[in-house]
C-alpha cells in the first residue's frame, strides 16, 4: 500500500563476558572475553530452549537454567544443538589478552605530600579497560545494522547486560553507553543489567560467550563448542594482538 508505514525494528543486544579482572599475576584467567548477541527476531524458536528444560525436569534433573558453565556436558550438547538450529542473531567478540594490558587501563597512580615526602598510593579502575574493550565490540555491531543495514530500519537499541557488576559499576557503564551512542549514532538506547537466567537471550549470549572462551583459553586444542556457532560469528578480534610487551608470563 501506497501510504503503509515502513516497517521498524528494534535491535536487542545481549552481551556477557568471560575472565576476570586479575591483571596482577598468572593465576587469573588469560583472556577477557566480552561477547554480544544481537537480533531483531528475539523470540523466534525460542520456545525449543524451554521445551528442553521441561524435557530435563520430566527426567528428574535439577535444571533451573541454562549455563554453560555449570550444566553437565549433556545439557551443553543439547543447547548448542539448539542454538546452532536459530538463523535470526549473530555474534560479536572482543578478546584481550591481559598480560598485555598497559596498567595506566586498570591502574590510577595518585600521588600526595607528606612531611616524609611524596607518597603514592594505587587505585582500581577498570571502567577504563572496559570501557576500551566494550567500544570496540560495539563499534563492531551496530555499524554493521545501523550503517551499512539501513534497510532494516532500527528504531530503538534494547541493551541488556549481565547482572554481575556492582551497582555503581552498573550506573558507569550505562551512562557511557548512553553517551557512545548518542555521540555516533544518534540512537540512545534502553540499557539493563539482567541475571542470566532471567532471559533465554542472556543464556544464548552466555554459551556463545563460554564457547569462544574455551577456544582462547584452550590454546585451539577444545573447538567442539566454538564449531557450534562459529557460523553465527561476525567478528572476533584480539584487541591487543600487536602488543609486543608482556607485563607477566603465564604458568
């Protein structure tokens, strides 16, 4: 019809991340991993994932949720077949290798006079790595709908976080959301911080993420989870890969 509005669509992105944030020694994991899950479709076969959690209960097995981190290698195998099946999201990934992270990302070095002289003390900040790591990966996702997939006709960004942040943790990063994308996109998003088991979109993210973390962390040598989705993945960039300095060495 002549006059029938264009259709829009909104774009919902999951994004759950993988590692810590122990920079000072070996003993954390090598890699912080923060991956997205976007889509327009966000209910499509949807209804497959519950019906397996339904089909796990009928056999007398305790399954509240689905984590890959925590579900047996039989519930793993019966997700990622799930996931493998859906055609309407893609995935994005930014990987850091943490020894090669400068500290001035994690690290603020005060310094204040005392009668004895100067005296320096250290401070965490690691919204300044993560909010390098974090403007990469969206850079990656929403130039690919919003630049170069005008036809799809986004309207409005749903961000949806994983809940593990403090809260004045949570307030930094959805402000900084908030002020990247009204600063290149023109787009302000609706931004959340929701449990994992609170969406089946966060679990999807959460097996997506796990799976490229094995991957990394792995050194290649486990890819039956990562073959999965591999399909799905736009972009996976090591974000610190030119980096020649290494401020630790790994066990």
């Amino acid at each position: 019809m002549l006059f029938q509005d264009q259709k829009t669509n909104t774009l919902y992105l999951f994004i759950d991340e993988s590692g810590d944030f122990n920079f000072s020694s070996p003993k954390g994991s090598k890699y912080f991993i923060l991956t997205c899950v976007s889509t327009i479709e966000p209910l499509e076969k949807r209804n497959d994932f519950l019906r397996l959690k339904y089909r796990l209960l009928q056999k007398g097995y305790d399954q509240e949720y689905f984590h890959a981190t925590n579900d047996k290698q039989y519930v793993r195998d019966e997700v990622f077949n799930l996931i493998n099946k859906l055609e309407d999201f893609e995935i994005d990934s930014v990987i850091a290798q943490k020894n090669k992270v400068n500290l001035t990302l994690y690290i603020e070095i005060k310094s204040q006079k005392k009668e004895s002289g100067l005296k320096f003390t250290k401070k965490k900040v690691e919204e300044r790595f993560y909010r390098q790591v974090s403007e990469t990966l969206l850079q990656y996702v929403i130039r690919r709908y919003v630049n170069y997939r005008k036809h799809l006709n986004i309207n409005k960004i749903v961000v949806i976080c994983g809940s593990l942040f403090y809260k004045n943790k949570q307030e930094f990063i959805k402000k900084y959301i908030k002020s990247y994308f009204k600063d290149n996109f023109r787009k302000v998003p609706y931004t959340f911080f929701h449990q994992v088991k609170a969406d089946i979109n966060c679990q999807i993210a959460d097996y997506c993420s796990w799976a490229i973390s094995v991957k990394w962390e792995r050194g290649g040598r486990e890819l039956r989870p990562y073959d999965s989705i591999k399909k799905r993945i736009k972009s996976e960039f090591e974000i610190f890969e030119k980096g020649e300095v290494e401020y630790y060495k790994y066990n």
